[in-house]
C-alpha cells in the first residue's frame, strides 16, 4: 500500500468515527429532552394534570407510556383528543368516560416537542428546567439553556474529536511514509521526498477544493445549522418565561392564598374592573397585618416592613401622626425595640421607613399590546392560573407563561366562548344559535374566540 492509499484510507477511518460519534450521540435526543419537556409541561399541560398519579382536571401522568399500547395513539391523542376518540380506541374512550365527557384542547405540537414532556414526566421533578434559573438578584436566566449547553458540549467534543483522529490520521501517514521509504532503500527505488511542514489551513483548503461536492455538501449543512441556531436565539429575544425577580418584602402566596384561603380579588382588587389587575397598596394588607404582626417563616421582619412604609407603629398599635415628617430618628427608635429580639431585622426594615413599598412588576407587556384583565376575567371568565400558573404553590412569584403573540393566538384558537349566564355575549349567542348552530354541532367544531375576532391584528394591536 502506498503512501497516498494509506492516507486517505486513515482520512476515512476517521470520518467514519466521527460519523458514528455523531449517530451515539444524537441519540441521547432521540427519546426527548425532559428540561425542555418541562417548560412545555408547565405552559401546556399542568393546569389540567400532574406529573404523580395524582388526579386533577385530567388523569395523573405518571407512567403514562405504559397505559398506551401504541406510542403512535398517545401521541394522536395529545395533538387531538377529539379526532381520536373517532377511531373507537378502547382506553381513549375509557378515559373520556372516566372523566365525565371532559376532553382535552388540541395542542399544536409536534412528535419532538410530544417526546420532551414525556420524558419530562418519566424523569419526574429531577430534571433541570433552566428557566427556573435566576441570579442572586433574582434576574432571568436564558431560557432553555440547559439544551442549548448540551448540544454545544457535544459539538464540541465532535470537533476535538475530529482534530484528534485528524492528527492521528497524520502520524500514521507519515509512519507509513517512512516504512515505504525504508522498503525503497533496500530495493534502490528513488525515496519519496520530505513533506514540508504542516499547514492545517492550507491543507484544509487544498483537500475542500480536490473535494468540491464533499465541500458543498459541508457549507450548507453549517449554513443550516447557524441559522437555525440564530433563529432559536433570536425568538427568544423579549421572552422571560421563569423571571422571578426578587421583592422588597418576601410575600409568600403559598401562606395567604394555599394556607390562608385568601381570594385572588381580594388583593387584586380592579381585576374584573380595569385592564390592570392592580398591586394592592400596604392599605389592604394593614386590614389582616394590624391584628397579624409575626409571619410563621420570616418572623416579625417582613411585616414590620408594611409597618415602616405606612406608619403603623407596631408598639402602640397604631398610626403614628404625621409620619412623613417625622423625625426618622424617633422612628428609628420605635422599629429598633420592637425588633430587638430578631437579629439583623431592623436592618432590613431600616430602609423602607418613610417609603413607599416598591413592587418588582413580573409581567410586562410590550408598550404596542392591548390585554385587559376585565375583559378576559370578567367576560371570557379565564381563570388566573391561566395565565399566571399555579401562584398558590409560589413561594416568590415568576413569570409562569411565554406571554409571546403565538401563545396568545393559540389561547384564542382553542378557548371556547363563554355563553352560560354570560349577559355581555347574549346577542352574539342567539345569532350564533340561528346561524350557525347546527352546521357547528354537526362538524363538532367548538365556538371559539378565533371566531369573535381573536386573531385580528387591531384587538390586541394598536
């Protein structure tokens, strides 16, 4: 064998490895991506079912893959619950039995995206959702970057790889050279001259253009790869899906909301009246915190917080008068007693005497969105959780949707209009009834807010 044929046979030694590398471990991704499973979980799925065999709206998922005989008729099933259940499948029907008639939206998702939540559930709560990462300041993390990590680590690894076998390839070559050159010695054959000194580029470059379909093939497989990679960094430009800033009080609303039963609408008091659910001013919270001084996690501390902003003086049970110009030395005193007992506390406190409490708002809208509360919680009765996830298991409030244009569309294109007992649609629902009744019921399509005007540009636009 001579020199040339033992270096290209090397040359494809090693792509034939790197090709494998590549297959290996790609694999890994074949059966889904439970971090990103988790966040389309939690924006799709987890205000109907729970991950345990818990019960909800829905069945418990645990082991979910294992009730289906098909993978093929779960997966039609999640995309479309009401089509399959025309196929006669037994379990689908047994469900939709199980639960009273209830079906499931259809959901526009696809067999990678399925595979994710599936893997999700089947790895439970120890997989990483990265949006769940925040700095110390309580600032978003990027999105999805648990994936996106993953996959520049294998790529990695492949192009070190491939330098590795590149190199080896070289070696072997020149031992082979060598091997020849002592073989044409002995027989008096002319030697093969020395090799100049190895220019990878230059090499690179000469071996692309003695390979030129090879090359193409190349550049557009790296052309598609970082535009895909700029798409996936662009879309998620503005979206902050996980924010969890930190507040200047550690309000918990697992203690009030889960524990303490208290009404969303209670705080949020302009909810159903106005576009803006509102911020509750430390007014509200002194109705319950005049009575309520200790909380059961942060003691006296937090509370005592309220108190400062608004001049409550927590010893003599009552307002101080003309707390905005008082001295703050004398307030000072009063909040430095009655926090005596908790180390560190009137430190915290300290600085929100005389000031008002400034809240971190979580969710903003672009200035260019129109969203009002009143019309999607008063008229189209959307619940909270909707929209804002599972506040009541929020120790510290976070950004639980996407909040993007396309999850807003996809809302309208499946919620269903609220006629019941609903005085705001009744002209709308006996045309609705008149004209388009039985040809609705017959197609068994439901009435959704698509077909109000939902996805016209000047609802939300303007």
């Amino acid at each position: 064998m001579n020199s040339e044929k033992s270096f290209t046979y090397h040359h494809l030694k090693a792509l034939l490895v790197a090709f494998l590398l590549v297959i290996s471990t790609s694999q890994t991704w074949a059966d889904g991506n439970p971090d990103n499973g988790k966040t389309l979980f939690k924006a799709n799925c987890a205000r109907c079912h729970n991950i345990t065999d818990q019960k909800m709206i829905g069945p418990g998922l645990k082991d979910v893959k294992s009730r289906w005989t098909d993978e093929a008729n779960l997966h039609a099933w999640i995309k479309n619950s009401s089509d399959f259940l025309k196929t006669g499948d037994k379990y689908a029907n047994k469900l939709f039995n199980d639960f009273n008639g209830s079906q499931m939206p259809a959901f526009a998702l696809d067999d990678a995206a399925i595979n994710d939540i599936l893997a999700y559930i089947e790895k439970g709560e120890t997989a990483v959702d990265p949006s769940q990462a925040t700095d110390e300041g309580g600032g978003n993390k990027t999105t999805g970057g648990g994936k996106n990590t993953n996959r520049n680590i294998i790529i990695v690894i492949l192009v070190i790889g491939a330098i590795v076998l590149l190199v080896v390839a070289r070696a072997l070559s020149n031992v082979s050279r060598s091997m020849e050159n002592i073989s044409r010695k002995e027989t008096g054959e002319d030697l093969h001259p020395e090799r100049t000194p190895f220019d990878f580029f230059t090499n690179v470059w000469n071996w692309l253009g003695a390979h030129k379909k090879f090359a193409l093939f190349l550049g557009i497989i790296l052309s598609s790869w970082l535009s895909y990679e700029a798409f996936v960094a662009l879309s998620k430009l503005g979206v902050y899906q996980g924010y969890k800033p930190e507040q200047p009080i550690k309000f918990s609303h697992v203690t009030h909301v889960k524990q303490n039963g208290i009404d969303c609408k209670y705080c949020h008091s302009t909810v159903e009246k106005s576009r803006h659910a509102g911020i509750p001013s430390s007014n509200v919270c002194m109705n319950c915190h005049k009575a309520v001084n200790e909380g059961p996690k942060t003691g006296k501390g937090e509370i005592s917080k309220i108190y400062a902003a608004i001049g409550w003086n927590p010893k003599d049970l009552k307002y101080f008068e003309n707390y905005s110009s008082m001295n703050r030395d004398q307030i000072r005193d009063v909040f430095k007693d009655w926090l005596a007992d908790e180390p560190g506390a009137f430190e915290n406190v300290e600085g929100q005497i005389q000031q008002p409490v400034q809240w971190n708002q979580v969710h903003v809208l672009p200035d260019h969105v129109f969203f009002s509360h009143q019309q999607h919680v008063k008229v189209g009765k959307v619940e909270c959780a909707e929209c804002h996830g599972k506040i009541e298991e929020m120790e510290t409030v976070e950004q639980f949707a996407p909040l993007t244009m396309g999850w807003c569309i996809n809302c309208h294109r499946k919620t269903e209009v609220q006629f019941a007992s609903n005085g705001y649609y009744d002209r709308l629902h006996n045309y609705y009834k008149e004209h388009y009744g039985e040809y609705e019921m017959t197609k068994g399509q439901a009435f959704t807010v698509e077909k109000i005007g939902g996805l016209e540009c000047s609802k939300c636009h303007y």
